[in-house]
C-alpha cells in the first residue's frame, strides 16, 4: 500500500488519547517498512510499531441450491498500531472547533442569500 490512511473508528479514536494509530497495511510489510512510510507520509517521528494480523472469516458458498457446497475464506487483513513521539499527532478526525467555525460560515451564507431572495419578492 503506497497511501496510508488512518483508520477512522470509535477503538482508533480511543487509542488516539496514547498517540496511537492504526493503519491498514500490507500482508507483507514489516514493522520497519511501516514505521518509514508513516514518517515519510506525515512527517512525524515513531517511536513504536505493533502489527496484528485477522484471520479472513469463513464463508459458505454453492453453486445452485444443492451442488458443491462448501466453505471458502476472506482474506487476511494486517493492520500497524504506531505510536509518535509526544508532541506529534496525524489528524484523523474534525475538530469540534473547526466544524462550529464551518457552519457558522454556512449559516450566514443561507441566511444572506434569503435575505437576497425575500428582497426580490418584495420589489416584485
């Protein structure tokens, strides 16, 4: 995987208060190869790398309603725990402050834009 991009979950977030996180990686990348590319990508400094791997899930599967039924699997998923050196971080999720500016702004636009709209009605 070239492009790494944190994953974005409630366990994630979690370990986000440790400034840890986790990113989807390759079956074959090793923690080396794992700790260059999130220094690289982000410009941040790791101190740690643990990787796990889950095991693809089993699935049934047949062709037609009684004929070679059987069970297949998933693929393998890896994924790369990194923890930074305190002081960096990689922004996953919006801040509340950054979304409250946002509306605010979108507020006023709407609000402007009826106020333009009840204009032309009245001159009509």
């Amino acid at each position: 995987m070239n492009i790494l991009e944190p994953r974005a979950t409630e366990k994630s977030y979690l370990e986000q208060t440790n400034r840890t996180y986790v990113f989807p990686v390759a079956l074959s990348a090793s923690k080396q190869d794992v700790a260059k590319m999130v220094e690289k990508e982000f410009n941040v400094t790791v101190t740690d790398v643990r990787t796990l791997i889950r095991d693809g899930k089993k699935t049934k599967f047949s062709k037609g309603k009684h004929a070679y039924p059987g069970i297949t699997h998933r693929k393998d998923k890896k994924y790369a725990y990194v923890t930074l050196k305190k002081g960096d971080f990689i922004k996953v999720f919006d801040t509340p402050e950054e979304e409250n500016k946002t509306s605010a702004k979108d507020a006023k636009a709407k609000t402007a834009k009826k106020a333009d709209k009840n204009a032309g009605k009245e001159t009509k």
